[in-house]
C-alpha cells in the first residue's frame, strides 16, 4: 500500500524520499525517482512525512524508537499518518508532535492497493483545518475523494475503524443469510444476485458477496489476522469510550473461533463459514 | 400497499375485483374501474387472485376461513401471494391449494408504497416455472425487476425475510457506528456523508441512515411493531433449519427494548436508539 | 415422570386412576393399585387430576382434544397440571377451565425422574390461594417443597421457564469456563473441583459440571430437542412480556448448533460442546 | 484486602515488613508488630514478599519500577503475587523472575476482605511444585482451602478471572431472571427465594441475587470499574488463546453501558438493571 501511495505522489510532481525496513523493497521507488533514506528520522526530515503501517506496535518503533519519524521531523513541519491505527496511539502521537512544534494531520483510507495505484482511495483527513487543507495536494495524489472529518486527527482514525466494523459486519450479515437460504435449498448465487441488485447494491455488499459465494478465501486480499487486529481496536474504542458494540463482539468471536480453527492465512470473508458451520453446513 | 398494486394492475389494463375488509377503503379503486366483491371467496372467483396483508393471522383468516379465498378459487387458478409471511405458513398454504387442484404462486417484493405505485417494486417470484411464467405480466405491472428465487414458493418467502434481516441490521450496524462517532465528537452528519458515499453508497444505507441521523420516526413508514413481527419470523425460519443468526438475535432484542419503552408506533428505525441510550446519549 | 409422580400418589394411600397414550404403560401402576382409564376425560372424571405431558402440542391435544381432560372434569374439580409448558397456554387452560367452572392449579417441579421417586421434587405452584392449599397433599407427596408462587397459575411456569432457563445458561458458563482452562492447560477437573467447592457449589454447577468433565452426554438425562423446546418457550415469554434476554438468545443459537450437528438425541448438556469447539478443540 | 492478609500473618507468628504507597495505611500494621519499608524493594529484601494490589499497572510498577520488587528479591527468593491481574503481566513477571534467579508463585485469592481476615479466602495457586509447598504455611493463615492449579504461575489467575467471570455472569442470568418474572407479576424476592433453596444455592447466587433484589448497590462492595476491568482481562485471555467468550462479550457491554450512565461507583451487581430497563422497568 505505501509504495502504491508513493507512486502516486511521483507521478504527480512530488519529490518523495522513501524509508523501508526492507530496503530491496524500496528498490522499484528509486529506480522511478524517490530518494532512499537510510533511517526513519532521515526519511522525516522533509516538510511531510507521510506513514503507512500494518499496526500499532510497528507505527510505535517507526515513529517513536531511536531515529525515529519524531526524532527526524523539523519544527513544524507535518507527520502525516495514514495507517490504520487505534484511536489511543493517535492521541498519543499527536500530543508527542505537539510537545516537538511538529504538526500531526491523520489521514486512513479506505480501499485496497489497487485503488492506491489508481489514486482511487477514499481519505478520511482530521487534524487543524489549515494543516488539512495544505496536506491536501498529497492527499488527491492518492485518493479520489478526501473528507474532512474532524480537528482532532484520531478522528480521522475512529471513523475509519468504524467503517471497517461496517465491512466486517457486513460479512457476518451475508454470512447468515447465505447459510439460511443454503439451508432452504435457495441458489445461493440467486440469493445474492437478488440482493445486490435490489436495495444491498453498494460495493460492500458486491464484493464480499461473491467471495463468500465463491468460497475464495486464499490467497487473502486481507487476512483474518488483520481483521482481528481491527475488530480489536473497535472494541477498544468503543471501551474507552464506553459504548457498548454488541455486532463488534460477534465478529470477534468469528475471528478467534476463525483463528482457533487454524484460518489466520486466509481472507478474512471466511469468517462467513462460521455461520454455516452453525448450520451444520459444510463450508 | 394493496391499493397501489391494484392500481398498478388496472393502470396496465388487467381487470381487476377487490376485496378490503373495510369495505371504504376499495372505493376510490371501483371509481378508477376496479369490480368490488363482498367476500374473499367472491373476489378469488377469478383466473387469479392476489393476496397482500400485514402478518400470518391476517392470511390464515383471509385464506382459509369462511367464504375465503380457498374455497373461491376456481381449480386450475392462481393463488398469487405477496405479503411478507412465514415460511411454514407458505408451506401450509401450498399444500391447501395443491389438495384443491388449485395453483401458488408466491411473489414477496421489496419496497415501500410509493414504489408500488411506481411500479418499482422488487419482486421475488418462486413456484412452479411454467406458472411463475405465466403470472409475470402482473409482477411486471408493479415491479421494476422480478427475480425468480425457486420452483417451492416458500422460498421467495425465505429470501423476503432475509432481505428484511439485512434492512433491520444495517440500522444496528448505523446505530452502532453513530453512538461511537458521536461520542467521539465527530459530527454525525460527516460521517454519514463520508460513509455513503464511499463504500456504504447502497439504498439501504442511505435511505436508513438519513433516517437515524434526523431522528425522523414518526410518523413511521414502517412501525417497530411490523419490524418485530418481520424478525421473529425470521428467527422461526432460522429455528425451522437450525441455523443460528446471532445478529438476528440482538436485533431481536433491540426491538423487544424499543416495545417496551413504548416506541412501538415510531419508525422501526428506532431501535437505533438503543445503541445510542447504552452508550449513554440523550436520543 | 409421571409414573413416578402415581406411584408417589398410591404410596401415600390416594386413590388413583391413570391414563397413558400407550396403556401398557400404565400397567405397572395398574398392579400397584391404580385404576385404568380408557380416556383422558375418563382420568379426569374426579375430584382432581392430574396432568404431566412432554411439550404444549400433548398438552393440548390431551386437555382440549376429544374425550379431553376439559371435557371429562367436573364442575368445581381441579386440573393441577405439572408440565413445563408455555406461559400462553397455560393462560388459555385457565381460561377455558374457569369458562367450565372448573379450578385450575399450576404445579410444575424442578428434578428428574429419580426425584420424583424419592419424593423429593421442588414444587412451584401457583393459582387461587385455597385452591392451591387443597392441593398442597397432593403435592407434598412427590415435592419435598412446595414454593407458592402467585395467584395466577401461570405464573408457576413462568418461573419454572427462568428455573430452566438458569440451568441452560449455567451449563454455558461452564462450556466457556472449560474451553478457556483447557487452552490454557489446565486440569479440567481441577478447574470444576476448585470452582464447586468453593462459591460455585449449587447442584447446578456440581451436576451438570460432572456431565460435562466427563462428557457424558449419552444415554441423555434430558436431551437437546428438550432443551431447545424449553429456551425456546423463555424467549417467547420474553417476547410476550417485552423483556430481552441475551443470554437466552446464545443458548437457542447453541442449541440449534447442536440439532444442526446431528446431536438432538444427546443429554443437553452437550452444547457445552460448541464453546469448545469455537476454541478449537476436539470434543 | 492487604492489610487483612497481612494481619492473619503477624497473628501466624510470622515475621512480617509492610510496604503501602501511602504509609499511614501501613501505621496499624506497625502498631501490631509489623515493621515499616522505605520502599518496594527493601520489603522484598527477605525470603518472600506477596504482593496484593489493584490493577496490572500498579502491579507493574511497583514490581518491575525503580527500587520495585523485582530489584530488591534476593536470588533464591520467592515473589507470591496475589493480584488478580492478566495472564499476560503474570507470564512477564515469571519470565522476569527467572531471568534473576528468583521464584515466583501466584495465588490469588477467592473473597473479600472479611473473609481474608476470617482466614477463609478460596486460594489458587500455582507455580514449581516444591514452591508452592513452600509457600503453604503462608497461605493458610489467610486461606480455608489451597487448592493447586499448575506448574506455570498463570494458571492460577487464569482459573482466577473465569471465576471472576462466573460470578459477573451470574449477575447477568439472575438480572435476566428479576426482569422477567417482574414483568410476569411474580414477587422477585419469592422467585429468589425458591431459586436460592432448590438448584441455585450456591453463595454467588444467594450472595448477589440479595443485593439486586435489594437494589443495595451503594455503597459498593466492589465496584463496576472493577468489574469491568476483571471482564476485560478475561476477554483478554479469551483473545490470546483464541476462545471466542459470548457470555463474557454480553457481561463487558452491560458494565460499559452502566459507566456510560454514570455508575461506576456503584455495587458491581448493578449491571443487573440493565436486563430490567431493556424491559422498561424502572430501575
């Protein structure tokens, strides 16, 4: 995904240094144009830096650690952090700009690398309006549309875990009513071309749809293990926040019971088979 | 509903007999041309009758009581069913009409009033092919689309009421979503914007969501009544095949809440309070 | 049961006259005493009877049918029914009994077969005060309590539903308390030994624990189509009363899990499987 | 809890040195022969030291912080924690204590402070066999029963937090229960009392079922951020051994939507209201 968003930014005019644990895996980026940074604090030390990491613990060495992204970035300039992360950590790494004069502007999205590459990311922006709207340039790099969601830039980060409880609970919605009409003898592909040509027509119903028709859960676009690590931060907001979520609990216990099961490699729309395995249904 | 399909059928050039307990309430149906009949039976004296009524006892009384539909219909006729009832009730009505050499076909659509007048209802038809056939110049009459779901006609049965689980659990899901974005201090109207218009962009979600953002429940479209009634058939059908819907089951209890706390004439979209109240908002 | 509930009876010196489906069934009470009756109306045609039958269909069809119990029952006698049956039927006995100035006393009892035998039932009745008191011989000799509940016999079975209720839920306690001490290592039996001796030391806890360590779950005491007969009679009370219960929603979903996995003829106990198996564990 | 603990050991005849953050909670102690430690790490500086406290971050500080328990254990030296903390902090002070030579053993402990200074707290321990043996003359003088868990220190706080678990479960069946028998008209301490004298007799139910009953939930014994924070540790090992928990999922809810109402500081047995306003009693 980073070097998807990279490629954008390339293409469209920036100068672009690029930092990756796995230097090789920068390669392709120099070779178009970019700038290899020996460490993260080199790779900040630019007016923006911009960041994309599988999780909290990883964003927490890269930013946080010896030579990391807060040790690099000048005074005022910008971190920009576009991974999807727990509300708490983004608090926490807006308060660690704030006490450097470094400037925190919080931009998830939503969409998978190929919408990366086409520069057809959804972006979710949160952080002072000013800051946003300068960022903005960068951000139509990569995203179709960009959405201002807020001042605070863990914002930003709520809303994009709430959309990926939508996605998830949407999974464990076709998941049940697929094992019913399997079980009343109903085409299961009727079944979903019904839905998804009537009112359940949105591309989250589209697309997880067909693989949980499919049954084409490897190799992963995403994988269960992802899922369960997001479906965690939801709760966790929801805990802080003392909102209860019962649907989140439920597609919890279908992760672990997915895990459990021995499925952590495959997409994670195989949380579906639990619901018909609950119907006695071979999955 | 009734009436709006009638009119569509008359619109289409099909003649049409009425039947309405109230008797009143066909008359502007007989001024635009329709025949009235003082009984069900009468009304059913016909090639094919059609059927539309708000819950299981309102069927088994119209159907298979005194001077009913059943004992009207002439052998060789269609019984053409279109309420939202139970499966096992679809079931007994197939066997009444097969014993009587008489013929089901049943047709559930998706969709409310204003789109039956329309004629921009989804229909999902199922019984036996050559006579789904044969009734599809009337579905065409009031719907957009007809999708034929199987030859037993308490499939299409089967598939409303999943169509109907998928409604009532997208409002949790928004309800959920919503208690969290809002104690989170994001603007609630931001984020139904951003998530419609992304991933989320089906009628379902917007036309449920707009709903919930403006607390717009009464008057209902549909009420909280109708919407436990829609649910608990759906939990008998998942009894019937043993199959467990564990989103069904809270959803279940969202409208159970909601009766109790005397919101059973709101708009069903209410039960995203409860979401909201656990979560400690003012709704 | 009710053959021991008879014996209890003709041991303690009433007269008896008994009626099964199956008359070779009554024979043994025969050769104690009893006398036979060739029809439910029959059995009832006394000062009292007594009724004690698997689920609300025998209920009815023996009660209401036919040369039934209400039709055999004198004016001022009394029907003291035992069963575990539905809230909404027992309404509907009292009613027709009161319709044919007859009494109607609700009794039913917490304890298996054995119990009955020994005398030693725990008895929840409930009905007009002085009805119930007259009956109280009766019931002395098969309970070794008599709880008076209220004045409305169906009352008696609500709490019996919530008696049962508690049973089930308490046997998903323990499936979830095993499948998380087994993953961890530990003994199981040391785990239930712990737990029993020191705050969870109900027969509850130390029975149905026992069944479960040891995963006896055939011959059943009382299999899983029982089980899921009696939830699914406390959700539809809650329904009727507007009251959530999310703990007995998961033990219907678990129930169904187990009928859909072929395990219906198993001691109910047995969904005590599916918290293991969602762990991933053999059971 | 502490104090009572340490007291049943002064009056054991042991030698005893007492650390408290805020020392004049440690001046009865003193005044009984207790002697006063500057610091964690000089009341460790003898064979054993036990450790009783809130949460794991106190844990975690006062063991692992500067002059904590950990620097101040002599090698060979044992560290009893009693804590109900996480399986995951109690793994890390294992591996800790190992990586110093030192031993540690953990117990925690069933009850509350009364019964502590009874001498009849429910104790689990668990670590090396000859360890725990060691250890025992310790845990009598606060414990009526020892029973041994297992060889890794964790699983006593495994075993710890699933009956934690069954106790707050508890809260949510008898909740269930009170909800629905109120609603049926029966008089909840009646439906107690036949509850608590037939299969649920066990002190969690008699215990608890009497303060909801008596809606006595202030001032608190324990209160619900407690219990919340028990449920979330549960939850916790739940997650990372992979067991999907329903029951603790539905606990968790009802204790975040009692802090979302502002009941924190009540009796943990609060979250039982929330069965009661789902079916819109009041509370």
């Amino acid at each position: 995904m980073g070097s998807a968003m990279a490629r954008r930014l390339l293409q469209a005019g920036h100068r672009v240094t690029v930092y990756n644990r796995t230097a090789t895996r920068a390669e392709p980026l120099v070779a178009e144009g970019a700038v290899l940074a020996a460490s993260p604090a080199r790779a900040a030390d630019n007016e923006a830096v911009i960041t994309m990491l599988a999780d909290d613990p990883a964003v927490e060495v890269l930013v946080c650690g010896k030579d990391g992204v807060a040790d690099g970035l000048p005074r005022g300039a910008t971190h920009l952090t576009t991974s999807t992360m727990s509300v708490a950590l983004t608090d926490r790494l807006t308060d660690l700009h704030v006490a450097k004069g470094q400037i925190h502007v919080s931009a998830p999205v939503l969409g998978r690398p190929p919408a990366a590459a086409a520069g057809e990311l959804f972006v979710m922006a949160a952080g002072a309006p000013t800051e946003v709207e300068r960022m903005r340039p960068v951000l139509n790099a990569f995203g179709q549309r960009v959405f201002v969601i807020g001042t605070r830039p863990s914002q930003a980060n709520l809303l994009k875990l709430c959309a990926n409880f939508l996605i998830y609970s949407t999974v464990e919605q076709l998941g049940e009513v697929f094992a019913l009409v399997e079980k009343g003898d109903i085409d299961r592909a009727v079944a979903l071309q019904m839905l998804t040509e009537s009112f359940f027509n949105a591309p989250v119903h589209k697309n997880y749809g067909q693989l949980i028709l499919e049954r084409n859960f490897d190799p992963p676009g995403a994988n269960v293990v992802l899922g369960a690590k997001d479906i965690r931060l939801v709760l966790q907001a929801g805990q802080d926040l003392s909102v209860p979520l019962p649907f989140a609990s439920i597609v919890r216990d279908r992760f672990l019971a997915s895990i459990a099961r021995g499925e952590s490699d495959l997409d994670f729309t195989a949380i579906a088979r639990r619901a018909a395995e609950d119907g006695g249904l071979k999955t």
